[in-house]
C-alpha cells in the first residue's frame, strides 16, 4: 500500500516545495520508491517532459531528488498566471485555454479533480510513497469549497499533513495556530506534525516558543529548519525571483542584467550563469537599475505583448537601444527572443487585446502568435556560432521549447542553432536569429545555458573582450544539482526528528 507524507503551509513561499524536495531526496537515498506530487501548481516556471509535456518547475527538481524521470502526473494541474486575475490553464501537460480566477475557481477547479485523482491512481500504482505538496494555505477561507490541492487531497488520501510556518517573515506561532483554528475537526485531525522553517540564530532562544506551540496546538513540533543561503535547486515562481539581489558575488567581474518584466517566465535560465564564480547576475525592473552590465538579457514572458509594452512605458527600451549603440551585446529567449523582432502580431488576441504591436527591431523577423502552444524537448547544434567576434562550435546542446509564436524572417539572417531532434524524433530545423555583429541573438531554446561548454565559452569571450584571460570549464551544471539535493537532504535530517516522521507515516 502506498505511504504519502503531505506538506502544507500557512502561506505561499513558507519552503513547501523545498521541504518536499528534501523529503523526496531523504528517501531516495533510504531505498525507498518515492514520488512528488502536487495537484495544482501555479507558477510561471515551467519545464517541458520527455513526452512534451508541460508541467511546474518546483515537481521537476522534487523528481531529480526522488531519482526519477519527471513526468506530468506529478503535477496534472498547472497555472500560468498571464496578468488580469486570469491563467492559462494546462491540464496534463497541455494547454486548455485562459480562464478567469473567477472561472476556474467556481467551475472548473473540481471538474479538474477527476484528472487528478486519475493521475494519483498512476502513481499510487507504481510508488511505495508520495511527498505531496499543498499550495498557498488550506486555511482560505473564501476558496476552500473549490480547492483541490490542500485538504481536498489530505481527505481523499487520508495523508498525514505537516504544516509549515516562515519564522523569517515573522509572525509563525500565530500563523501555525490561527491555521489550525481555521481548519475543520477533520482537517485539524490530519495535522499530524509542525515545522518552523527558515529560521536564523541561537535555537535555544526559540525553546520556549516551541514548547508553547506543542502545549497549545497539541501537534508535535517535528523541528526547525535552518535558513540555507545559495540554496541551488530551482526557484518555483517569481515570488522567489525578490530573493535574488546582487549581492551574491557583487565583486565578481562579469555583470549580467536580466530584464525582470512584470510576467517573466523560466528565470531559471540563468540560475547556471549566477553560479559560475566570475558572474554577477542583477534583476533589473527600470531603467535606472540597468547600469552599465556586461551583457543584457531579455527573458521568457507569459505575455510577451505587455512586457514588450512595458519596456517601452518604463524607458528600457530606450536604455536597450543606447546600449546597443555602445556594443553591449543583447540575448534574447523565447518571449524576449520574440521582443527582438520587427513586431508582433496576435489575431487570435491569444495574450492580449492588441492585434499587433511594434516590437525592438532588433532582428528582421515577426512574431505570429497561434492558438496552439509548442512544447518540446530538443537536442541542438551550432557549428559556426558567432559571437562578439568569435566563432564557435557546439555539437549538441539540451534544452526544451514553449512558446506559442510562430517567427518568420523579412530578410536573410544568421541562425545560430539547428534543432536535431524534438521530443525524441530526428528533425533538421533551425533556431534563433542573429545579427552580423553577434551583437543581438536571439533563441526560443530554454536552458541553454545549463550546457557547460556553451555556457563557458559565452562567458570567455564576454571576458575576453574585457582583457581577462579565459577560465577553464570547472562547474558541472548537473553534478553541481545533485550536490544541492544532498546538501539540503543532510540539512532537513539534521534538522527533524527523522525517527517520529517515519513514525507518523507507517502509523498510516
């Protein structure tokens, strides 16, 4: 029979999907066949399976700790917040149009449990355990007739439910009672343990508050997690994105200024680029934070149209073009690949009210958006990328597309990828776009820089041009992966009474 073990929180970004890959890594490494599920995840990170499915980022770094191949069931439900109080919703991995909170919450949420229910029995088929994950808080009130992924699941599983509180936000002990005293018998029943998370300092301080917790809740407090600083597994959503401040590496002497628009999407992008020892990586959201980098990036978008609007209501756009004229180089990914166009057309009003839209102008291309979104998996090559002068081959290359746009060329230009294979099938098609300069380039590949060698050699010639000497390859981008989820799996043991959690799972 299948054993499940659920983290639950008393808010959103309290560490439920962090403790979740702990537990999933914890596990692993004790033999056990565990997988994360999440019933409904929203989140503008996504990632894209073997299968060219699209599912939340959070389930596929819980899937690598758990040593597992990530795939849809562990998250049947995704939304993908595109501005207005309205999603695109994704169930099971695709795309089934754009709903109101409103529209989905009184409608369709509980119409979307008999998938996930479905995708439970999947899993409960073929693992020993689940780490589930709840989202946001199962003490709101005004959505709990409607919620399908706290209690909804605890009931329906009878899962044991640990509730997490953020000590560094403040205010956890009443979070983790006025929680509690929200919930119904039932649900208050499931409770079967607390966790204070993120905590900075001298433990023996907080005894006394644990032993209140315990006296006036009746739940045992299963321990206190430490603050990890550098954490280095996927951030979920862009909640997470205000935890990044330059202040990581400041000194370091390769600048990267990420454009953060309003709906950025997949930042984890460049989470490869700000480990690397020589990079500074800064979010910049005006334009007076741009500064003078090294080199811009321009971002994936869940609505590249009002970002693109946003830049040009802000002044980036302008900074963008001054830039340019300083021979900064410009990178663009997916939406932000699209936004270096001529323009941007969406007759189907896919993301927006606009029919078209002027966009950089940059690249001699246009952007039609369709009704039905690409999700791939692709292998790549690039036998003569040109870059700032330099001109280098890669010879295969990793990484996912999603995007809904469909580019077409107003005049010959330079392709720096061709796409081999997409969702396991051998194809010849090319990617991106670049000016004769390598000043501007452009790519609808997602984790490109997660391959080392690429990621290096961009970086050497960006030092280069400095009159730095190169810097050997010494990160492995993946290796460095695994060693978070072992740190963070010696953390959480060190940090919770491992012996009453096993406890509370068998007692099932």
């Amino acid at each position: 029979m299948t054993k499940y073990i659920m983290l639950q929180g008393t808010s959103s970004h309290v560490g439920k999907s962090i403790l979740t890959t702990a537990l999933c890594r914890i596990f692993f490494q004790d033999g056990i066949n565990i997988a994360p599920f999440k019933a409904q995840n929203m989140a503008l990170n996504s990632y894209v399976t073997e299968d060219g499915k699209e599912m939340g980022r959070a389930q596929i770094a819980q899937a690598e700790a758990a040593g597992l191949t990530p795939r849809v069931e562990m998250n049947p439900v995704l939304l993908k917040p595109t501005g207005n109080s309205c999603s695109q919703v994704v169930l099971m991995g695709k795309a089934v149009g754009n709903m109101s909170a409103k529209e989905y919450h009184q409608g369709y949420s509980l119409k979307a449990f008999d998938t996930v229910k479905e995708a439970l029995g999947k899993l409960q088929n073929e693992f020993e355990m689940l780490a589930i994950e709840g989202a946001g808080s199962p003490a709101e009130v005004n959505l709990k007739d409607n919620d399908i992924v706290n209690m909804r699941i605890a009931k329906y599983l009878q899962a044991p439910v640990l509730l997490i509180a953020d000590i560094d936000r403040g205010g956890a002990l009443a979070s983790l009672v006025g929680t509690l005293e929200l919930l119904d018998d039932e649900e208050k029943a499931l409770v079967k343990g607390l966790i204070i998370n993120k905590f900075r300092g001298d433990i023996k301080l907080l005894e006394p508050a644990l032993k209140f917790l315990e006296e006036k809740t009746g739940k045992p407090v299963l321990g206190v997690v430490p603050y990890l600083e550098n954490l280095g597994i996927d951030d979920e959503d862009s909640v997470s994105l205000d935890d990044k401040k330059m202040l990581v590496n400041p000194n370091a002497p390769l600048k990267i200024a990420v454009i953060r628009t309003p709906k950025i999407s997949n930042f984890t992008d460049f989470d490869a680029l700000s480990r690397e020892e020589d990079v500074c990586i800064y979010y910049v959201s005006s334009a007076e934070e741009l500064g003078a980098p090294d080199i811009i990036i321009l971002p994936g978008s869940k609505n590249t149209t009002e970002d693109l609007l946003y830049l040009r209501e802000s002044g980036i756009e302008d900074k963008l073009r001054l830039a340019h004229a300083a021979n900064i180089p410009i990178i663009g990914i997916c939406g932000g690949y699209q936004m270096l166009g001529i323009k941007i057309c969406d007759p189907y009003h896919t993301e927006s009210k606009y029919d078209e839209v002027d966009a950089l102008g940059f690249l001699p291309m246009i952007t039609t958006f369709a009704k039905e979104k690409v999700t791939s998996q692709v292998k790549a090559q690039s036998m003569d990328w040109e870059f700032l002068g330099e001109t280098h081959s890669f010879t295969e290359l990793n990484g996912y597309e999603i995007h809904m746009g469909v580019t077409e060329f107003t005049e010959k230009v330079k392709h720096p990828f061709i796409i081999n294979i997409r969702n396991g099938e051998e194809i010849n098609k090319i990617d991106g776009a670049s000016t004769a300069d390598g000043l501007v380039l452009g790519s609808y590949i997602h984790g490109i820089f997660d391959n080392d060698d690429y990621r290096r050699t961009l970086l050497n010639i960006l030092r280069n041009k400095k009159g730095l000497p190169p810097l050997a390859q010494t990160e492995n981008y993946a290796a460095q992966k695994q060693a978070a989820f072992n740190r963070l799996a010696q953390t959480v043991r060190n940090a919770l009474d491992m012996d009453k959690l096993k406890e509370i799972i068998e007692q099932q």
